[in-house]
C-alpha cells in the first residue's frame, strides 16, 4: 500500500469546486452523484461487501464524525448505489478516503468522478496538501489526477475479537502507559509535529469510542515519545 500527495495552489481549483461541489450532479449516462447523508447508511454497507472493502470499518465511523467531513455517493439510472468516496478536512491537510466504485462500473470512470469530487471540496476548505493511502491495483488512478507517491506502507491486521491490553511497563528506557483523557492535550502537538495536520477531533473520537485501548510512552522526564 502507497502513500500519496497531490499540492496544487487553491486559486487553480476553484472552477473545479464551483462545478464539483453541487448536492447534485448528473453525468450523460443518467449516472447521479450526491452527498451522503445518513438514510445511505445501509446501502453503503452493502456496498462495503459487493467490493469486498479492505478498509476497517470502525475507521469509517469515526472519520464520519470528524467536523467538516463529508461523502459522496454514485447511483445509477434505477437509483442502485455504485460507489462512494470520503473527504475530510484537518486544516491545510485533507483526506480523501474510503473510494469505492462497484465491480460492474470499474473503468466508467467513476473512480476520477469521485476523487475529483473530493479534491475539490477539501481544497474549498482550504487544504493545500490531499493525502491518500492506496493499493497497488489503484495508483494508475491517483497518478492520472495528479497526485504523487510520498512513502509505501505496510498494513497489518490481527484476525481475532477484541481484547485486554496488555502494558509492557517499560520499552527501551520509557515508561509505557494506557492513554487517558488527560493525556491528550499534550498528545495533540506531538501528533500535529508527526503528521502535519490537527487530527485532535478524530484522536479525540477514537478514544472515546475505545477507551483504555491506546498506549503513550514517556521519557525520563515524563513527556509523551511515542503512541499508539
């Protein structure tokens, strides 16, 4: 899995935004494409299985409660959902995520339709950076509209239900603790220092949705190193 960034200057996008970011727009084919709200929240899980969607989707929920963010869906001529796409703001960085488009329409295009859609309301809310993470089989995709390889990465995943944290108590001379409440107002500069961005409303969320489920290291001092 790819890592990309596409940076363009906003003035350069805001024909984009003025055409893209309509509640509603329809393609020659009858094809719709609107913002999502949630009475598609069922049918976009349907979805999630007819793609077979790799992405988890407790991350989908809680990006759904990031302030600004917003989706699009695809419907066809006869109203069936087809395929849907992510934006979310965090300040000169936005995310565009969670892009699916069903098997039958692959190659219609939809794909840029939708990542276009995204750019362009991130960059109305005045992102100067869109990241995204890709597979292998998509970067064709992202490379067409512009964006560019930043770093590869590896993704894990643990196929067993939920269960108690172990803390190991110390790792390489700092004290490793449960995350607490407390401890985000620190936690928030360091991830803004690690990932460019504010991601404080969405660090909040997932601690509040996983409670005692996330690390902090500290140093001899007492500072927050590291997290997880």
């Amino acid at each position: 899995m790819l890592a990309f960034t596409k940076r363009e200057d906003i003035e350069a996008n805001k024909a984009i935004a003025r055409n893209v970011l309509r509640v509603v727009a329809e393609t020659d084919s009858g094809v719709r494409v609107r913002q999502m709200d949630d009475a598609d929240l069922e049918r976009v899980l349907e979805l999630r299985s007819v793609v077979r969607w790799s992405a988890d989707p407790r991350a989908f929920d809680l990006l759904r409660g990031v302030r600004g963010a917003r989706w699009a869906i695809v419907e066809s001529p006869d109203g069936a959902l087809i395929g849907m796409v992510g934006a979310v703001p965090l300040g000169d960085v936005g995310i565009l995520c969670h892009l699916a488009v069903h098997d039958g329409y692959r190659g219609s295009g939809l794909g840029a339709l939708l990542s276009s859609w995204a750019v362009a309301y991130l960059r109305s809310r005045g992102a100067k950076t869109v990241r995204l993470y890709s597979t292998r089989k998509a970067e064709g995709l992202y490379r067409s509209l512009g964006f560019e390889e930043a770093a590869p990465r590896t993704v894990y995943r643990l196929e067993e239900g939920p269960r108690r944290l172990r803390v190991p108590g110390q790792v390489d001379g700092h004290r490793v603790e449960t995350l607490t409440f407390g401890d985000l107002p620190e936690l928030y500069g360091v991830d803004h220092w690690s990932y460019g961005a504010d991601r404080s409303a969405l660090l909040f969320a997932t601690l509040r949705l996983h409670p005692g489920r996330g690390l902090v290291a500290r140093d001899s001092s007492g500072g927050i190193k590291g997290y997880l």
